[in-house]
C-alpha cells in the first residue's frame, strides 16, 4: 500500500507513519520540515498554507492519504481537490468537537452538526476550532464523494502528545508529595490511545470505510482515578492524590479541562465529552489498550527527551497554577 501523510512527524500523524511502515507500506510525507521525520519515508518539505505548498506532491499516486489539518479549511480544501484523482481513499482526522454542542449522553454520529458557511472555506477564513473541521470535512466529502473517510476522534493521548495533557499529569505526579485529584474517582472517560486510533485508521482504509466514525475508547474504558494512578505508578514517584469534589474545585474557580487536564465534572460537559455512543468504531474494529499501558508510554516517551516536550501554538497551555493547588490543598 501506498500512504501519505499529511503531517506526519508529531502525535497522530506521527503514530499513522509508524503503524504504515510497521506493515510494510511506502509511506511518503508532506511538512514543512518543523518536526523530526521518520526514519523510512520520503519525506517532501512544504507549507500547505501557501498557494504553491503542493508542488512537491506533483508527481506521485497514493492508495491512501491521511491529513490531521486543524486550522483553516481552506488548506484541506485545497490538498483534497489537488489530490483527488491520484489517491484512492482520503482520511481525515477530525473531531467530535464538530456536533452541535453539547451533544447529549449516548450521542453517535447521528447528532447534529456545526453550522458552517460560505465564510468558512475563505482562503483567508480561520474559523473556530468546530467549524473548522466541519468546513474541512464538507470539502473532503465534495472533493471525493464516497472516497472520503471522516475520522471523529475524541480525546487523544499517548506517546508525542503535542496538546499536554496527559504530560502535564505526569510531570506534576512525577513532582511528588499531595497532589489535587478531581473527583469522583470513578467518574467516567472516553479516550483513545493515537496508536490504537492510527491502527484503525489504517484498517479501516484497507477496508475501504467511508464517511463519518466517532474513534474514542467506550465510556468508562478508565476512570479519573485510573488514569492518576497510573501516573503514579509510572512515575514511581510518592505522590499523594488528594481526591477533591467536583462542587469545591469549581467554587475555587479552577477551569476544568486545562488547569485541570482531561477532567470534567458530572453534568453536561461530562456527558458530552466521556459518555458518546461508539458502537459504529466498535462493529469495524477499534480496539483499545489499557490506560495504564498508554500512561507509562507517554512516561518513558517523556523521559527520552532532551527537553520539554513539543506544544501546539494553536492550543492554550494546560495545567493547574500552584496557587489554586496550594488553595485547594488547604
């Protein structure tokens, strides 16, 4: 099989070139030459922001291409219609942030969409993160009919995470002594390892798969307090979580999900987020690892580095202030 990948030097993309080399597929990518290739793939330099960032793509054919774009859908609009009549099937990773918010618990892909327009798809045009991918989504869908698979992937967390969620848990667990744990303990999540969504990207292109997939682990697959105490684990450090309630983070006016990655208290947001229907992802396929087993890899991951790890500038930095802890601690 011929891949390639849009992307692919960080996090998903990056998990989708290894899955790909791993069973033996030429893999060719498309960057700006930011990141740190893959050792295997034929690897060509360009800025899809620019009109001419294709050009180096001018002379191949794929059986698949994956593109992980975030930003202006124009660029996805472009790269689709560009490549259209020389791949066979075009993935893209997109989000289930593009369902009208908030979707209810038990949600599939049923639920109802972002409205996007005209003024999304603007070369200039660099909408919201929901209308975005939705935007990219419409034009892949318009650039390659039932060629297009639509990848609606949930919370990502694993080795190369550029986001920082699950490195900021680690990295404070890693510190030691008490640390706040937002309860309840066994309070839901859906997640899913980029390795185990890249393997089912790719399962899924062979298969030949169309159309929209919500990827995400089932509700429940780990909880709040698994997934601290595999940090704890991983980093043996002696770190005490202190289990706080929901009502008293928030009268601390602490901001769930980024001063308190992945964590959201019980109620709407929660329900949205870690209570989806994913029985479409299960009946082709997808199949989950442990939580413990996706925490000590992003650990050894980490400790492999030379410095902090990457970051998205497009993203707000994540992670919980000492002076909220210390107040919530007290």
């Amino acid at each position: 099989m011929r891949l390639l990948v849009l992307g692919g030097t960080s996090f998903v993309g990056r998990a989708v070139v290894e899955d790909a080399l791993a069973r033996g597929w030429s893999v060719t990518t498309l960057n700006r030459g930011h990141g740190v290739d893959v050792p295997g793939v034929d690897a060509r330099r360009g800025d899809r922001r620019d009109a001419g960032g294709l050009s180096s793509l001018v002379d191949g054919e794929w059986d698949v291409v994956v593109d992980t774009w975030s930003s202006a859908p124009a660029v996805v609009e472009r790269a689709a219609t560009a490549l259209s009549d020389r791949v066979g099937r075009y993935v893209f990773v997109s989000s289930r942030s593009v369902y009208a918010w908030a979707p209810p618990a038990g949600a599939d892909e049923s639920a109802p969409l972002v409205e996007v327009g005209a003024g999304e798809m603007g070369e200039e045009a660099d909408p919201p993160y929901p209308q975005a991918k939705r935007a990219a989504e419409v034009a892949v869908e318009e650039a390659l009919g039932d060629r297009s698979l639509l990848v609606r992937a949930g919370l990502i967390l694993g080795p190369w995470e550029n986001v920082g969620r699950l490195p900021w848990w680690l990295q404070r667990i890693a510190r030691g002594g008490p640390v706040v744990a937002p309860g309840p303990a066994d309070l839901p999540l859906q997640l899913i390892d980029a390795r185990d969504l890249a393997r089912w990207i790719l399962d899924a292109a062979v298969a030949g798969r169309s159309g929209p997939h919500d990827l995400v682990s089932p509700s429940g697959h780990a909880t709040m307090g698994q997934l601290l105490a595999a940090c704890v684990v991983a980093t043996g450090s002696d770190a005490a979580l202190r289990w706080v309630e929901p009502d008293v983070v928030l009268a601390a006016e602490v901001a769930p999900w980024t001063e308190l990655p992945i964590w959201l208290p019980p109620g709407e947001a929660h329900d949205a987020m870690h209570r989806s229907d994913v029985s479409r992802a299960l009946a082709t396929g997808l199949a989950c690892r442990p939580v413990e087993e996706t925490v000590a890899d992003t650990w050894t991951w980490l400790e492999s580095l030379d410095g902090p790890p990457e970051q998205r500038t497009d993203r707000p930095p994540v992670g919980l202030p000492e002076d909220k802890e210390a107040a919530l601690l007290a």
